[in-house]
C-alpha cells in the first residue's frame, strides 16, 4: 500500500472530495476547457487577469480525485502570480510529475511550491500523469488565451 | 441471492483445468498473483496459440498466394485452411463468405465504406443501439458525412436491456441497414439477435452484428440467425491481435465493390484498368497477418474442444456469482442489469472516480478496465464519464470475484 498511500495522501483527498476554488469566478478575463478522451474527464479554468497579474481564479469540472486535487491545490497558489512566475511554477510542477529527482523536497525554497510536492507520488503512476497535468495544461492555454479546447492526447 | 447462485452452480462443467493453459496468469505484479479480469477489452493467450504463431515463423513462414515455393505453400495453405475453420466456427455456408481483416473494427469499417458507399444513398436510414461500441458508430458517421444517410437510435432501458419494440417503431421503407452488437462491450447486455434481423428483413434491411464480444461468449450460427453481416476479433477470442473476421452473405459480398487497393485482390491491372478479384480475395489488399492466421486457427480449436456452449455456461456462472458478491457491497451501483448479459458488469462506488479504483485495484494485482469503454453515449445514458469494468474469460474462476470484491474494500479503506 506505501506507493499508493504516497499517491493518495490526506491532503490529496481533502483537495479532492472538497476543491477549492471550484465555480466560476464573479470577473473573467480568460478561460480554457480542457479534455481527457482517454476518461472522459473535463476541466476548465477561469482566471481573472490584471497588469499581467492573476486576482483571481476558478476551475470547474469533473475528475479523479488526483486531476480535482491537482487543479484544486493550482488554484490555490495561482493568485497574486504573474505570468512568467506562472510558467516556471508549472514547468517545475511538470518536473515533479515525470522527473526522478524533482521529489528532492530540499530543493525548493518557494513555500507555495512545496504545497504541490504532496503530488509528487502521481510518478510512481505513468497512466495517471495525464490526470494531474490536466488543469495545469488548460490553465497555460488560458494564459496564452487560446480558446481552443486542450486534451492530453 | 446466495441461494440462487449455488442453485445454478451444480450445471457448471469443471473449467479450472484450463487456467494452467495460459502461462500469463502465473505471473505476479507488485508481488500479487494476477487477477486478470479485462477480457473483454482482450483475453489472454492459451500456449497453443502462443505456439502456433511461433511455429509459423519459426517454420513455415513465407507471403502467401505468391510463391511457388514449399514454405510460400504451407504457408498459403495453413491460411486458407483457417478460412475453412472459421466458416465451421460460424456456421457460414461457405469458406468465400470469410474475410480476414484487422478486426472487428475494420470489418465493420469495410462493411460501412464498401457496402454502405455503394448501396446507400442521401435519405436512407440506418439503425444502430445505443448500447454501440464507437467502432460500430463513427463508421456510420462517417458514411453519413460521404453521402448523407439518416442514422437512428434504437433505445435500451435503464437496466440496459435492448427494447425490442422500440426498435421496431424505428424500422421503415426507408430503413436499409441496421448494425447492432451482438453483446455490449460495456453493459454486457445481449440484445435479441435472432428478432431483430427478423423484424429488419421484414422491411427489408440488411443486418450487421458486431460481434466482438457476441463471438466470445456464446456458439454462432450465422445461417440459424439469418444475418448479413458479421463482424469479430480474434484477439477477444485468444486468438491474436491484429487479425479479425468479416462475414458476409456471398450474394452481397459478390455485389460489393472494393474496400481498399493493392496487390492480391486483383485479376489483373494495366494503368487503364483493374479486373478485381472474386471473393475473399477482393477485400483482402495487401500482406495480411499470416502468423495471425495460424494463432486464429489455434484458438478456434482450443475454444471449440472445450465448447462454446461449455465456456458460454461458465461465464453465466462467474455473471450470477460476481452480480451477487458486488451486491453485498452498499455503495457499489451496477451498471447494466439486463436479463440476457453476458459475463461483463460496470459499475460505480459511491464517491470515487473509476480512474482511482482502477489504480488502487492495479495495486492488488487485480487488472480492470475504467473509463467509457469507447462508448460514451452510452456513458452518457447513464449519467457518467465512466465505470469499473470486470469481464471474464474461460480461465477465471470465483476467487478472482472474491480478489475483486477484497480489493475493492482497499479502495473503501483509502476513500474512506
């Protein structure tokens, strides 16, 4: 059970059974729909853009319990960012997902980050990457703002 | 519900000599035995056929229909002679009315691009269920975008069971194909066949069965059913991957053109003009999967000496035992309860994605199928993105039943 209790930590499945941050924000500047063909799953992502900076965000949608914490926990440590803090975020959460070394906790100094190691059992999961990556996926696609739906096929 | 099932159990034949045939299942993963229970997506291979593909490459292996040479020559023939067992298998009245294609996908394919293409015109309409496999839709779809053909729906219950008179207030002087399953990869549900062609000649269509899970599951006799057209997999039937069967009815056969070019479906070619060939030969372009063939043989033989009624009474065994252990458990919905089913039963647990079942029942050693089963509107049917699907073989048995309904208390244990 140790590489499943890993998978599905505490945290994981508070984040799961009650995400926050769920609904569509009151302001939208971008969103972005995301797709699983593989499970049928859907997302999508709300943000509220300002100066470049996100105020506020939101996702809706329905998942697994890894791809609802996974967007659940983005979410949370989305707002207050600016674009390019937000693609080094996700290019090293992305890391963490397929990369061996990446679970090495001592190496991240930023706090908001080390919230999003709790994710880092997904690797011992190759099928289910796809799933924690989902929200992350749709939420660049609405930064860019394009519209066009994102699956992770 | 106990009782019910010990009551059907006395007429099982003793299928456990059989399980040591398929060297797979000895095999442990994360250091548990595997519990193999996703037949239905593809079962598992007995030695025969593992060792009838190797004897093709290690000793007969050469093109076929080309060389005059001795391996070309036992090659050819091991070949056409699985054409020969597989019309037995299917009761089919003759070896020309068998086509080997991919599989059940690509016979269904050929069926809606060359049969369909060339008899089909805009207005005409099509039936299908709503218990399709999307290799028994998107064909038709297709079809429909080339040429403009009406495709209806026959409806099911929320049971899951096929509605016979539904389907019939569907069928009109327009109707000129309906293409069913015959066993629903998903739900399990056997829709009644023998009515349904039936009511659909007396209109005067042509009928199809998808057969992937139909062949598997119980004896075919294609003239007995009086169908058009029937399509299976080999690899569902242990056979191997990656080879398949179309039947069809010569007369319609004869009349089609074409389904795809290339060498050994011709008479002859000059850059002006192609004389194609007669059937099978014409719908068999290309290199076909020759070590496939003899596996395909292999398995018809296996599955045959065993007995298709045999193996068709253990599956409605392990269905009956697995319908009443899941039952036991309060949160778990089955989905897809209908009266004719084959050994397949979806379900969901109250709470919990498919996706994390399916991961903490890998864990257990315990292989099943989650998600839409490539049939979303019939996930949508029913209200879901997807489910827990087990599905049996001839080589599982009820502790594997009892592995799953254990495991699936781990998976209570992790959700809470």
């Amino acid at each position: 059970m140790s590489a499943l209790r890993e998978l599905y930590q505490e945290v994981i499945l508070d984040h799961g059974r009650t995400p926050r941050n769920f609904g569509k924000p009151e302001q939208v500047t971008c969103e972005s729909n995301g797709y699983n063909p593989l499970c049928g799953d859907t997302v999508t992502v709300y943000l509220k853009l300002k100066d470049g900076i996100v105020e506020d965000v939101g996702f809706e949608g329905r998942g697994c319990a890894i791809s609802i914490a996974s967007a659940s926990m983005m979410t949370e440590i989305l707002r207050g960012k600016g674009v390019a803090e937000i693609r080094a975020v996700f290019e090293r959460f992305h890391d963490l997902m397929t990369e061996e070394n990446a679970a090495d906790e001592d190496a991240f100094d930023d706090e908001d980050f080390e919230k999003l190691t709790v994710l880092s059992g997904v690797r011992e999961f190759p099928m289910r990457v796809k799933c924690a990556t989902l929200a992350w996926h749709t939420m660049q696609a609405a930064l860019k703002g394009d519209y066009q739906e994102v699956t992770t096929e | 519900m106990m009782n019910a099932v010990s009551a059907r159990t006395h007429a099982a034949p003793d299928m456990a000599r059989y399980r040591a045939d398929f060297p797979i299942l000895a095999s442990r993963v994360y250091d548990k035995p595997l519990v193999f229970l996703d037949s239905a997506a593809s079962a598992q291979k007995p030695q025969c056929v593992i060792d009838a593909v190797r004897f093709c490459y290690e000793h007969e292996y050469a093109n076929i229909h080309r060389g005059v040479y001795w391996l070309s020559q036992q090659a050819t023939q091991a070949y056409e002679e699985t054409r020969v067992k597989v019309q037995r298998f299917l009761n089919a009245a003759s070896a020309d009315e068998i086509i080997f294609t991919k599989g059940a996908t690509e016979s269904i394919n050929l069926v809606a691009a060359s049969y369909g293409g060339s008899t089909l015109g805009a207005g005409d309409e099509i039936i299908l269920s709503h218990l399709e496999h999307h290799a028994n839709i998107v064909p038709w779809q297709l079809l429909r975008q080339r040429i403009g053909i009406e495709i209806k729906v026959a409806p099911i219950d929320d049971q899951g069971n096929f509605l016979l008179e539904e389907f019939e207030k569907l069928l009109s002087p327009r109707t000129r194909m309906v293409a069913i399953t015959h066993g629903s990869n998903a739900l399990g549900t056997i829709p009644p066949a023998a009515e349904i062609i039936r009511l659909a000649h007396a209109t005067g269509a042509v009928v199809l069965l998808d057969g992937a899970q139909g062949a598997v599951h119980g004896a075919v006799d294609v003239q007995a059913l009086d169908v058009d057209f029937y399509a299976f997999s080999g690899h569902k039937l242990y056979g191997p991957s990656g080879i398949g069967v179309l039947y069809g009815k010569a007369a319609l056969l004869e009349a089609m053109p074409p389904y795809q070019g290339g060498g050994d479906m011709i008479r002859h070619v000059t850059f002006e003009k192609t004389e194609f060939a007669e059937i099978p030969s014409r719908f068999e372009a290309g290199t076909p999967h020759i070590a496939g063939a003899y596996g395909l043989s292999a398995a018809i033989d296996y599955v045959s000496a065993i007995g298709m009624e045999t193996i068709a009474a253990h599956d409605q065994e392990l269905l009956a035992y697995a319908t009443a252990r899941l039952a036991e458990i309060n949160s778990l919905r089955l989905i897809g309860t209908a009266e004719e089913k084959a050994g397949i039963l979806s379900f969901e647990l109250d709470g919990v994605h498919a996706h994390d079942i399916g991961t903490i029942l890998d864990r257990e050693g315990i292989a099943v199928r989650v998600g839409h089963h490539c049939a979303q509107p019939l996930m949508d049917r029913f209200g879901v993105t997807g489910t827990v699907r087990a599905s049996f073989g001839l080589y599982n048995n009820k502790a594997d039943i009892d592995a799953l309904v254990t495991a699936l208390g781990a998976v209570r244990e992790v959700f809470g």
